[in-house]
C-alpha cells in the first residue's frame, strides 16, 4: 500500500492532515514538517520553492503515490515547479477560500489573514482579481503569529494580542467573512471568532483538500479501497526536520492523546 506524502513548514500542516483522515479512512500518509526552514511566510521566494523541490523529490523518493502540499506558502511558492517536474504524479496544493468567501459575504467585503509571502504572491494577486467582480478582498499578511502557534502550549494572551488588532481591522472595514489563508490558522480560529464577534464567518480549507485529494485519486485509480489500517497510529508516519520531541508534544497538543504514541524521524534534507 502506498502513502500519500503532505508537508508543510510545520504543524499548520496538522490542520489538513486531520481532514484528510477523516475523509479518506483507507488511506496512509508520509508528514513532513520542515521545521528546520519555518517560518515560510517571511523567506526569499526563491529559497521556498527550493524546499518545495527537496521535499517532494524527497516524498516522491519514499514511494508517495501523490503529494498534499499542506501550505499555502508553499503552494504559492512553488506548486507550479514541483508540477513541472513531477509531470504524472499527482499533486494537490492549497490556496485560500477566496471563491466559497465572495459567494458567501453579505457586506461584499472579505477578510483574509495568511502569511506575508501568500499575500505578496503573484498566485494569490491572480486568484484576488478573478473574484474581484463579487467581493471586496482585504488581504492581511500576520507576521509572527505562525512562530506563536508553534508554540506548545499555545501561548493563547499572546496570540490574542497579535490578532486583535488585526481582526478589529477588517471588522471595522465592514468584513463578515474571514478567511484562514495559513494552515496554521485554524488552531486558532477560536480566538478570530471570538475577537470577531457573531455574524462573521471564519472558513479554513482542509476539507476542501481532502475533498479534491479523494476525487484525484480517483480519477488516477489510486484510492484504496480495502480495509483501513486497524491503528491509528499506523496510518502515519511523521517526519521533521526541526526537533522530533517538540515537534511530538505539538502533535499531543493540537491533535490529541491518542497521537501520544506516534514516532516522529528525523530529517535530514
Ligand atoms: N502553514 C503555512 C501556510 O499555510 C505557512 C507557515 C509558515 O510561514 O511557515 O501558509
């Protein structure tokens, strides 16, 4: 049986990874999180899309019959050149939920928080204009908040701090749709609800990926369809480039108990 690689520069890539077991219960998945190269958000372009390159090279090595790049840096980075050189073999990247945004917005005003890179990306500008017509996009880059998240415990006052006057910006622009543009966001998308008040939508797109992942590997044939593994614990194996430990108490912390046991390698590439 062959695994399904997903990376992103670190534990945002959990967001995903968690939509993706739920929805494809048969499948087993390769994670790497590159911590050693976080955060994304604030690199040279050219550096991020070299780490798009070597980690997938790296994933394609390994066996992976298809690739999730859980980050939407690095999908904006570098999800055209890693197709160039993987023709044939499937990859599914992430970009923020500007579509699903402009349908749903009442006000006609979208909010949307992602990593400085994303916003300054020509992926994204693109993705902006084709909406254009039906929503007003406030793009708003959160430096920082992405090495708060990384944080285990989350240090939740001070991702607070970082957020709040962030979120009090789009609300005050008339905002009532705010999209997570950052797979690391949704760990705290309890916070951006509460700073945003009732009456404001908070969407993230993991599901959507494990949606788009599914009906991928169906066209290609590529979807298991025998019995699940009997463990969760066997349907991934996880991989950092960062610290194992820290990483492991992060994927207690945001994930659950039942990853207590989970093994984490370490990467070197
Ligand atoms: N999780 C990544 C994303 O979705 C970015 C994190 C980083 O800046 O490293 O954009």
């Amino acid at each position: 049986m062959k695994h399904v690689g997903v990376f992103d520069s670190g534990v945002g890539g959990l967001s995903v990874l968690k939509a993706l077991l739920g929805h494809l219960p048969m499948e087993q998945f390769d994670f790497v999180a590159d911590e050693r190269y976080l955060p994304y958000g604030d690199k040279p372009q050219h550096e991020i899309t070299d780490r798009v390159l070597t980690v997938s090279n790296w994933l394609r090595n390994q066996g992976c019959k298809a690739m999730v790049m859980a980050c939407n840096t690095a999908t904006a980075a570098g999800a055209n050149q890693a197709r160039a050189v993987h023709a044939h073999w499937p990859i599914v990247g992430i970009e923020p939920a500007v579509k699903p945004a402009s349908m749903m917005t009442r006000t006609g005003v979208v909010g949307i928080l992602a990593t400085t890179n994303t916003v300054a990306s020509e992926r994204f500008k693109t993705l902006v204009e084709r909406f254009d017509p039906l929503a007003k996009v406030i793009a708003q880059p959160c430096p920082g908040l992405v090495e708060l998240i990384e944080k285990s415990p989350l240090p939740r006052a001070d991702i607070e701090a970082l957020l709040n006057p962030v979120v009090a910006g789009l609300i005050q622009k008339k905002a009532d749709v705010i999209v997570l543009g950052c797979t690391h966001y949704p760990f705290v998308a309890d916070i951006i609800s509460d700073l945003a008040g009732p009456g404001v939508a908070v969407i993230e797109t993991g599901m959507p990926v494990a949606k788009q992942l599914k009906s991928r590997l169906e066209s290609e044939g590529l979807l298991w369809c025998k019995e699940p593994a009997a463990d969760l614990l066997d349907r991934v194996r996880f991989y950092t480039t960062g610290d194992p430990v820290a990483f492991k108490n992060k994927l207690v912390n945001l994930l659950g108990d039942e990853w207590a046991g989970a093994s984490i390698h370490f990467l070197t590439i």
